[in-house]
C-alpha cells in the first residue's frame, strides 16, 4: 500500500477493530491520529513504495523477577504500551530509523563493496545501530538475506520503566526484517532469541529472555527455560480489572545510568552459586542441596550471591503456584474467584519481599542514598494499612530503579495516584492493560 492510500484509509476510519484489540476501544481515536502522523512522517521521507504497519508491545513482569538467565520459570504480560513503525523496504541496504523524541539512526548493513556488514562494532555498543545490525546478522545466520528498509516509529513504552521498551524495539526490528525479507515465517519465540542475541552480543548487555519472549508472544504467559533453545510458552487467560483491580506501574524517576554492573552481578552470582556444584546454572540444582552445604558456598562465593540462589529457587516455585491460582480464576466464580485473587496478591507481595530482601535489587549499593524505589513501596504499604484494603506490591522489572508494580481495588486507585503523585510527580502512575497480541503486522485495507 502507498503511503498516501495508507493516510487515506486510516482517514476514513478503516481498522478500527485492529486497534481496539490492541489498545482498548477507549484509545482508538487516538491511535488512529498516530498511526496517520507516522505514515505522514514516512511519506516525506521516500515517495511511494510499499508500506507496512507493524506494532511490538511492552511487557510487564508479574512473576519471577531475575529467574530466566538462570534458566528458571517466569510469569509475564503484555501491555498496551507499545512501539509503533510504518516502514517501507529500501533497496540501498541500509537502514533508516525514526523515532519521536530520539535522534534519527542509519545502519549500512553492507560494506563498499556490497557484501553484508554485520559484525559487531565496538563503536555502535550501547546504541540502537547494534540492535539494528546484531538483528541483521542473527537473519542472515539463519539463512535470511535480510536488505534494508524506512522506518518512522513512535514509542509508549515509558523509557526507564521496565516495561521493556528495549525489547520492544528488538522484537519489532525482527518482526520488520521477517516480514520484509523472511515471508513471516520466524515463530514469536525465535524472534525473540534473535533479539536477546542480538542485546547480548552487539548491544553489550547481559539479559535473559522473557522481555523479547512476552514482547513477541503476546497475552498473560508462563515461559519455562528448562531449556533455553526451546522455551515452554502458555498463554493465561488473566484480566485484574474483571477481579476489581487496577494494574500498575509508579514511575520513581530513578535513574537508569552505569546500573549494568549491578544487573550483571545477579546472572553472575547465582552462577557462581552452581558453579560450586559444578553446573552453570541454579535450575540444575535444588536448594536443599545449597543449603546444605550453605557453609561452604559462602565461603567461595560470598553471602549476597547465597542469598541470591535462595531467592531464584523460593521464586521459581512461587511463579508455578501463581499461574495454577489464575487458570483456576478463569473457571472460578463467585467466592472462589475472590479468594484465589487475594492468594495471588499474597504471593505478589511474597515476591516483592524476596527481591527486596535476598535478591537486593530495590537500590544499587553502590549509592544507598538513593532509595526511591524502596520508598515507593514502604509508602505503598503503609497506604494499604491506611486504607485497610487487599492490594499489593513489588519491584517491576531489573530493578536498582525505575518503577515498582501495584494491583490496587478500582475504587482505591484515585487515591493512591495522588499519594505516589506527592512523591514521585505528575504521571507517576500508569495503569496496565493486558494485551492479547505480541509483535504483529497491522492490516489496514
């Protein structure tokens, strides 16, 4: 389609279903406004040629925070909160992204000679060019003679709010790439690993692979790494609304920058931990076996990486425990229904005392002045008790700062708004959404 067709027949109110199974029928007016800027965008930048839409949300951890790397089970959801792209194919082999609000980025995936250029390069580490390129080079391994393409995005995935929007990127890159040059043909989890291999190596960042994997798959999800190459992935139908709650995120405003080493201690520690048994990772152990021989581990690898196992084990189970409450919430009624919501709000806040307490990933040591993050859930619980209500929290994400999670009743969410908003400012708070579909490509004709 060309982009003027494109502008034209989001004009005239086509898609409408399309956008409300991704952003709610409350946001359709508004997305629709979006997508014709960004379509709007492209066609200045090259005349004609066939558009595409694609759209690659965020993702909100529910349930076991730091347990993928170390081939654990993990708990997650998509959001409404996505990365949105028109893009068109370009014959040049490079790469052109756009984004609202961030500088425009080129990637030549060919070198002066046109053969394909896509080694890592020290100078692009850190930056969106080695996404862009790692992505490139993980198709081409695969058999994928990927070229390059326009692309004019617009991001809601709140920066620094461990809704992932790095993922989201990646996941939509791939998504792009596919469907440009694959025939579509990669499954969602293979997108993913594309781009957790592609975060690792040319981006320089240690991450496991439930951000990409929620990301590309879409809806509630349990994904079990047992074993990394081939992820077990279950959709759960969960919706807290339909319980009476409010999910969502407090901004604390931390910041984001030099916190790699701290994030990179966790997978490293708790390694070090199975490496005493001579495994790589702690879901090749159990923690009868470490406890038992608790002496000797701290010993070598010191108590903050013991506590850390304790925390992967105790929270692996707990994520198990948490998705056979929301499959027995689908069918529940009534009472049933009630109390299995307020079992898995328990276990919410079991979670957020393990990361706060073994895991330590609420502030970075290196700085413990700074503390918003353990603030906002010290005042979120005393809120609760103020209230007297059934509601709870937990670190969101990597941690060391950012956002921490809340499910708070409807009826409370005016008033704990306001309390985070003395702290933390205006929009502070965002309110979830669950969305069903992961990384897709929109049809608007």
């Amino acid at each position: 389609m060309k982009g003027e067709d494109l502008v034209a027949v989001l004009k005239v109110r086509q898609g409408g279903r399309a956008l409300e199974l991704l952003y709610g029928s409350e946001e359709v007016e508004r997305e629709r406004q979006r997508y014709i800027a960004l379509a709007e965008g492209v066609s200045q930048k090259t005349a004609g040629g066939n558009f595409r839409v694609f759209s690659a949300p965020g993702r909100t951890e529910l349930g076991g925070n730091h347990t993928d790397h170390n081939r654990g089970m993990v708990l997650a959801a998509a959001v409404q909160l996505d990365i949105a792209a028109v893009t068109a194919p370009a014959s040049d082999g490079k790469v052109f992204f756009r984004s609202t609000g961030f500088p425009d980025v080129t990637v030549n995936l060919t070198d002066s000679d046109g053969r394909p250029d896509l080694s890592p390069k020290r100078e692009e580490e850190g930056a969106t060019e080695s996404l862009i390129r790692g992505i490139a080079s993980e198709f081409e391994a695969r058999g994928v003679r990927v070229g390059g393409f326009y692309a004019n995005a617009d991001s809601r995935v709140l920066k620094g709010s461990g809704l992932s929007s790095s993922a989201a990127l990646e996941v939509l890159v791939a998504k792009i790439f596919d469907c440009l040059y694959g025939d579509d043909s990669r499954p969602p989890v293979e997108l993913a690993q594309i781009g957790r291999k592609a975060e690792n190596v040319f981006f320089g960042k240690p991450c496991g692979l439930m951000d990409q994997a929620t990301s590309a798959v879409g809806g509630a999800v349990t994904i079990d790494f047992a074993d990394p190459a081939l992820p077990v992935v279950q959709k759960i139908e969960f919706d807290p609304m339909s319980a009476g709650y409010a999910l969502c995120v407090v901004n604390t405003r931390g910041d984001h920058a030099d916190l790699t080493p701290d994030y990179a201690a966790i997978p490293g520690e708790m390694s070090s931990v199975a490496g005493f048994f001579g495994e790589s990772f702690l879901r090749e152990i159990d923690l009868s076996t470490v406890l038992t021989h608790a002496g000797e581990i701290r010993k070598v690898a010191g108590d903050r990486a013991l506590l850390r196992a304790i925390h992967f084990f105790n929270e692996n189970c707990r994520v198990g425990d948490m998705a056979l409450l929301l499959r027995e919430m689908v069918s529940a009624q009534g009472d049933l229904k009630q109390d299995n919501m307020a079992r898995f709000l328990d276990m919410v806040n079991e979670s957020g005392d393990s990361s706060w307490e073994l895991l330590q990933n609420i502030y970075s040591p290196r700085d413990p002045q700074i503390q918003e993050m353990s603030l906002a859930l010290a005042v979120s619980r005393e809120f609760f008790k103020e209230r007297g209500i059934r509601a709870a929290c937990r670190v969101h994400g990597g941690g060391f700062a950012g956002t921490i999670q809340a499910y708070i009743p409807a009826g409370e969410l005016e008033s704990y708004t306001k309390r985070m908003e003395v702290l933390f400012g205006t929009d502070a708070l965002t309110v979830l959404r669950i969305r069903q579909a992961g990384a897709v490509e929109l049809n608007f004709e």
